[in-house]
C-alpha cells in the first residue's frame, strides 16, 4: 500500500504542476480482481491508481507506434513502468520511437506479477521467471524501495527454455510443430509486445506477400518464426506474447532461446543501455563470420 501511495502523490504533484497532462498506469478493471491501464488526466482521481502483483501490462506498449496517437491527444504524458517494462522502453528510446525529454518514465518496484485470475497458462512457470531487473532503471522516478539489481552481463534463459534448446533436433521440431499448428493468427502476440512497432507489419504485406495470410501451417510457421527473428537482439523477456496468446503457445520460450544467442554471440543484453546499439542494426569488424561458409 505504502507503494500506492507514493505513486499517487507523485501522479497529483506531476498533474497539479503541469508538468504532465496524463499519467498512464494500472487501475481496477471490471471488478476488484483484475488490472489495467487507466488514464489519469485529473488530478482528483490518482486515487484510482493502484499497483500491486496483479498489475500484468506492459504499459511500455504505449511508447512504440502508438506513441504518434498518444502524442496527439496529450502533450506530455508520464507513464508507469515496472523494471521489464522499462527495459521495452530502453529498446523503444534506441529505435526512435519516443523522445526521452517528452515522456516522464515513473518506474515502479516489482517482485513479481500472478497469472490473470481466469488465465489459461496453465502449469508453466509464470513470465517473472526469469526477470533479472526488480527495480527499474532508465527512468525519471522510482518508487519503492528493493535493492538494485546485480549488473546483467550475460542472459540466462529458464530452465524451461534451457532443457528444450538442449532436446535433439529432431525433437525441436516436433515439438514446436505442435505448438505453432495451434496458432489461429489472431495477432494478439503481435498487439502486446511493446517491439512490435513496424508502422506496417510484413504479416500484412500482400506485394509481395512473405507470409501466407490463411491459418494453415505453414502460413502460422512463417508467421511466428519470422516474428521471433525480427525480435532477435530486441525483446526484453517481459512475456507478454505467451500471456497473450489465446492457444497457450509458449512463445517465451522462442524468444528466450534467441536472447541466449545474442548474448553469447555479441555479449548484448537488450534494454538496459539506452546508448547502446543492437548488435543485429550495426556492423563491426570484429565480429563473428562463421556462418558464412
């Protein structure tokens, strides 16, 4: 509570100072048991605000394309970001999507986030798994009082994503076979991830058409392959797409094998270096040529 609190005095004094005209964060959602975003543009109502292990958005997802609209409405906005989510900005500030001096980033301390209360995920380990930042960085405000993180040096991935990129590949395959054979191609994978951010995504490029648009196989391979190559150096491991997904497909653990690489191959960790230049958009004469044969 001690946490809500100080969000909410933060949130009055940024709006009574116009120092912001909306504050985008968590608020009740239909009933008591469930979180979303809410917009707060009075200062009357940051009592709406409220923060705790059910708040699971990443509210990043405001700062990528959706930023033109956002902008459009509110001059200023400030935004509430817990540490994974802060990384999805980090990733946003080096791809040009957001300006850091025209958004106020609150981050906020988190320990970890519960399924929805009606969730399907089933018995996999929930996303917080494999959360190595706690406590935000890279923003304006923090609020709450954990330790700092240790430095990340390398990603380690769960033991989840571990014993399958250890399976044989024969057994890859098929397991992601039949997983991806469930894909409906709803897009919602695409809808959450903060990352997700081409102003036109390739799955509705029809000239030429790189992806089958129809829900057969191969089209839904395509689709997921392709989408997790174009995160590769990029996701930040908030494990919004497999909460997402209305099949249960554990794209987390897609994404988490590609992570691993990156770190290992150009000792790159994604979203914590607004500086920093993704390995995968930037050459160097040192780096690695064994895949070319």
């Amino acid at each position: 509570m001690e946490v809500e609190e100080k969000l909410r005095e933060l949130a009055k004094k940024l709006l009574d100072s116009k120092e912001v005209d909306v504050v985008i964060g968590y608020g009740k959602v239909h009933d008591d048991r469930r979180r979303g975003p809410v917009f707060i543009t009075d200062p009357a109502d940051v009592d709406k605000l409220v923060f705790d292990e059910r708040c699971l958005n990443n509210l990043a997802g405001y700062l990528n394309k959706r930023y033109k609209l956002l902008k459009a409405e509110f001059d200023r906005p400030a935004v509430v970001l817990k540490g994974c989510d802060a990384k999805a900005a980090v990733g946003l500030i080096q791809e040009s999507q957001f300006t850091p001096e025209d958004v106020i980033l609150i981050g906020v301390c988190c320990s970890g986030v519960v399924p929805d209360y009606d969730s399907s995920y089933g018995e996999r380990p929930f996303k917080c798994q494999v959360c190595d930042v706690h406590r935000p960085k890279n923003v304006a405000h923090v609020i709450g009082d954990l330790p700092e993180d240790e430095p990340l040096l390398e990603y380690t991935p769960s033991e989840e994503a571990t014993e399958l990129a250890d399976r044989p590949r024969e057994e890859r395959y098929a397991f992601w076979r039949a997983e991806l054979e469930r894909c409906i191609r709803c897009y919602a994978c695409r809808a959450v991830c903060p990352l997700c951010s081409c102003e036109r995504c390739i799955a509705d490029s029809n000239q030429p058409q790189w992806i089958p648009t129809s829900g057969h196989e191969i089209g839904s391979w395509s689709w997921n392959i392709i989408r997790a190559f174009h995160l590769a150096g990029r996701c930040i491991g908030c494990g919004e797409c497999a909460r997402a997904c209305p099949v249960d497909i554990p794209l987390d653990l897609l994404n988490q094998h590609l992570r691993k690489i990156v770190s290992e191959r150009f000792g790159y960790v994604a979203g914590l270096d607004p500086e920093a230049k993704p390995p995968l958009i930037t050459f160097k004469e040192d780096d690695a040529e064994e895949f070319i044969r």
